[in-house]
C-alpha cells in the first residue's frame, strides 16, 4: 500500500483563510487614512480623529468591496472566491449600518453643544447644496439594502437583485467619491488625496463594467454547448456542457463554473455550479443539479445543442497542492457533484490511499451515481461509500439521522482526523454543522475544506 502523502503535482498556493482575508481587508482599507495622516490632517479631538477614520476607512472598504466580488482571477486565488463572497456580504452589512449613521455622528457634537436645535441642525445639514451627493449616495444606499433585505418578500428575483446591486454600487461609489472629494474635510488639504479617491472609484467602476462588458465577450470567444441535460435522481440532473471551439481550457475536479445559458453571453442570469467531472472528461464537463428554484427547476427545457456561456474555474475545493494521508468526501444533497469530481479524479489518478465518502440524503431515491461510486469501490483499494439517509429504508445499509458528531467520529478514528483531509459540501447549514463536528472531533483547522452551496 502506497503511504506517500503527497496526493497531486503541487500547484497554487492555498488562499487565505477567512480571518487573514479580514486583517488584510481591514488593513487595505486603513491605508488612505494613513496616507491623510501623512498629509497633515488636523488634529481635532480624540471623537474627530476617530470619525476622520472611520469615514475614510469605510468608505475605502467600500471600494475595495469591488475586487472582492469581482470575480478576478487574480484576486480570487489570493482571498479565495469563497471566503471574498463571505466578507463581501459580510463588509457590506457594517458598510451599510456605518453608511445609515455616518450624517448623524458628522452633526453629534454639534447635537451636544445644542440640544435642542438637533433636528434643524440634521435638516440644514441635508438639505446643504454641498452635501447633495452624500444624500444622493445615502439615498441610494438605502433603496439597495432595503432590496436586499426584503428580496424574497418583494419577489425580487436573484437576477434582478443582481443588476441592481451592480447599479446601485456604482452610483453610491461615483456619488460618494464625488462627496468624500468636496465635502469631506480632509480632501481640502491635498489634490493628491482627491486623485487617490477618483483613481479608486475609476478601478471600482471599470471592474463593473468589466464584469458587465469585457468578461461576457471574451466568454463569446470561449462558447460551449449543451450535451445534454438529464433527471438522474428524485430531485437530481445530470447536466453536461462540451467545448465548441479551439480554445484551452483547463479546471481541476472541485472546482465551480458560472454557467449561463441564455444564449445570450451578456445576460446577467449565470448560476454557479460545481464541475461533477474529472479534468479527463474534457471537452466534456458535467454538473449535478438539483431542483430548487426558477432556473434549476426548468432544466428539462434546455436543448442539446443550445449554447452555454462559462466563467471559470473558480474555487479552492480542490485536491491540488495538498497534503494528506487519507481523503474523507464528506456531501450532503448536491454537494455530491464536486465531491463526485474529486472522487473520479482519485479514480483516474489510481489512488491508493484510504479515501472515504459520506453521503447524505432525506431518501434513498435522492442519491445520484450509486452504480457509478460502487464501481470505484471495486476499482480503487481502499474506498467506501457511507451513505445516511433521515428515515430507515428497508434493504438500505445506511446510518439514519443527520452527519452528527457520533457518526463521524465514528467513521473517522483520531488517526484519521489527525492525518486526513476532509473535503465538506452542500447546504449552508450542512457545511456548518459538519464542521462544526469536525472542529469538535479535533480535527485541524487547515485540514477542513468546505464549498458552500450559496454565497447568501
Ligand atoms: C460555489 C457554488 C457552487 C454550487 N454548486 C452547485 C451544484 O453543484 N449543484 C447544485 O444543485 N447547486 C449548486 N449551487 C447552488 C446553485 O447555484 C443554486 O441552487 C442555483 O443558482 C439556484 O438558482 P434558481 O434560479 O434555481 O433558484 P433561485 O430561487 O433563483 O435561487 C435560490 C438561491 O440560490 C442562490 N442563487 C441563485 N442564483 C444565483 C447566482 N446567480 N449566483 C449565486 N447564487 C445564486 C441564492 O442563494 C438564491 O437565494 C452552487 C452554489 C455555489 C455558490
């Protein structure tokens, strides 16, 4: 038995971690207060110096919010799309609380001095012609968030949300450059600090145009069709996608497309998809989708033959570069299809190291490819499928009740957790609690791997 731990060729290096990618965050978004700093802002108080700061600071992360959702190669294999989604949401709810308040603790110390002229002193503050694109900004912010608040009470679908989100970004970054350069009180020092905000607006909106322009034609340069889209469990499709053209394109198994199938590659519906195939399948690519909403509910209309825009890879949930003497695949409901992707690239690679899945499902009737992974059971020498399902099913082997503590701990003796990689996908929820078990069973931080089926 090979007891190697190297599993793949080494390649990229691994993002940062969520916490990293915070501290950086923060940092980056530090640095133009430092520069103001640098300039000789004036020193007005402790209560100045702070709001001074966070002024400057949020409005800066605000900005940087850009390349962080942006979908930037470059950028994306430092934070991790993942992770970038995660502070971007994140970021964006304290941006917005930060961007609520900001007027009133602008006119607080005058509200300290005058108690009893605080509504008026707001109001002269608003309604000041020098301020009108701050209101503007403000204004706008909070048509967006209150958008994105009450999304699903307002039928908003996820694709209208998603163009004005672009929008509404745009215009509080142009509003709000324009307001931080001729009201906001340190911009009066230096024409230097001024172009710092207008080059840092211009990056913010050329990636948006970037994201709404340039990506979608060079995807024309890179089209794909449809194969075929077919049911392959309850609620479950196997949806396969082949290059047409002469292009390179490469992925590893784990990774994840935006697939866009509009036929139109500037139409803004795209959904993102983990790839279910080994990098072997190419030209072909196939998907395992499963039914939730208005697009993955009306696969069965699209056509072979129909043309499929991409954008992609993405994604770190990958075996490349890592480290481990044995796998664990860990999927709940479609958090097989990645997992698959890896499982079939051990397969292909002839692996010979313990690897292990676990599947989980309501019903047995859910669960996708069983001929296929009982095949690698064969196949591969040391590989086995543990399937768990919520209610007992007669003639079924299978552990009844949620990936809890006990099960894997179960699955996974102390030598496993210590030397293993664990590779977790599905809902939201099922990540979490499985990682929270992990963490629980002792198993180290660097060696858990989750993709999250939502960025919400
Ligand atoms: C990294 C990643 C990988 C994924 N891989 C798979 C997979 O392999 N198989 C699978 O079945 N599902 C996968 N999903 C989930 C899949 O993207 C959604 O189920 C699908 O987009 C829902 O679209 P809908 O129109 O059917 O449902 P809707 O009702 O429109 O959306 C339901 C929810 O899906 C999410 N969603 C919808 N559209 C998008 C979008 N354009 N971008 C991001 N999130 C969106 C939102 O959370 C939304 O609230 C993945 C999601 C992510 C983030």
């Amino acid at each position: 038995m090979n007891t190697s731990t190297s599993l793949l060729p080494p390649s990229r290096k691994p993002p940062l971690t969520f916490g990293q990618l915070m501290i950086f965050y923060i940092i980056i978004a530090s640095i133009p207060f430092i520069y103001s700093v640098t300039q000789g802002l004036e020193n007005r108080g402790i209560y100045e110096t702070i709001l001074v700061y966070l002024n400057i600071s949020v409005f800066a992360a605000l900005l940087a919010q850009y390349p962080l959702a942006g979908r930037i190669n470059a950028v994306t294999q430092v934070t991790g799309l993942d992770n970038g989604m995660h502070l971007h949401r994140k970021a964006g709810e304290w941006i917005a609380i930060y961007f609520f308040i900001h007027p009133f603790l602008i006119i607080l110390p005058r509200i300290w001095n005058s108690p009893m002229r605080w509504k008026g002193d707001l109001w002269d503050s608003f309604i000041a012609s020098e301020s009108s694109t701050g209101v503007y900004a403000w204004i706008v912010m909070a048509i967006w968030v209150l958008m994105s608040v009450y999304r699903t009470k307002l039928k908003i679908s996820y694709e209208a949300w998603r163009i004005s989100h672009g929008i509404g970004l745009v215009g509080v970054a142009i509003l709000g450059t324009h307001h931080a350069i001729t009201v906001g009180r340190h911009g009066r020092y230096e024409a230097w600090f001024d172009i710092m905000w207008a080059v840092l607006c211009t990056i913010a909106v050329a990636i948006v145009c970037y994201t709404y322009f340039v990506r979608p034609a060079l995807q024309k340069k890179q089209p794909f069709k449809l194969v075929s889209s077919k049911k392959i469990a309850d609620n479950d499709w196997e949806v396969t996608i082949e290059k047409d053209g002469d292009f390179d394109f490469n992925f590893d198994a784990g990774q994840f497309l935006w697939l866009n199938t509009s036929g139109n590659a500037y139409d803004r519906s795209e959904h993102p998809f983990s790839i279910a195939s080994s990098p072997t399948s190419l030209p072909q690519i196939s998907f395992i989708i499963r039914e939730l909403g208005d697009f993955t509910s009306n696969l069965d209309k699209l056509k072979p033959g129909q043309r499929v825009y991409v954008d992609g890879p993405h994604g770190v949930f990958t075996l490349n570069g890592r480290q481990a003497s044995g796998i664990a695949l860990i999927a709940g409901g479609a958090g097989i299809g990645p997992n698959l992707g890896i499982l079939r690239q051990i397969r292909d690679l002839g692996e010979s190291r313990p690897v292990r899945m676990v599947y989980g499902n309501r019903r047995m009737s859910q669960m996708c490819n069983q001929d296929e992974i009982k095949a690698i059971e064969k196949d591969l020498p040391d590989f086995k499928q543990h399937l768990a399902l919520e209610t007992p099913e007669p003639g079924v082997d299978a552990h009844i009740g949620y990936l809890d503590k006990e099960f894997l701990g179960s699955l996974f003796d102390e030598e496993k957790r210590n030397g293993w990689i664990f590779y977790i996908c599905g809902p939201p929820i099922m990540v979490d609690a499985v990682t929270e078990h992990l963490r629980a069973l002792k198993v180290p931080e660097k060696q858990i791997l989750f993709e999250q089926l939502s960025f919400d």
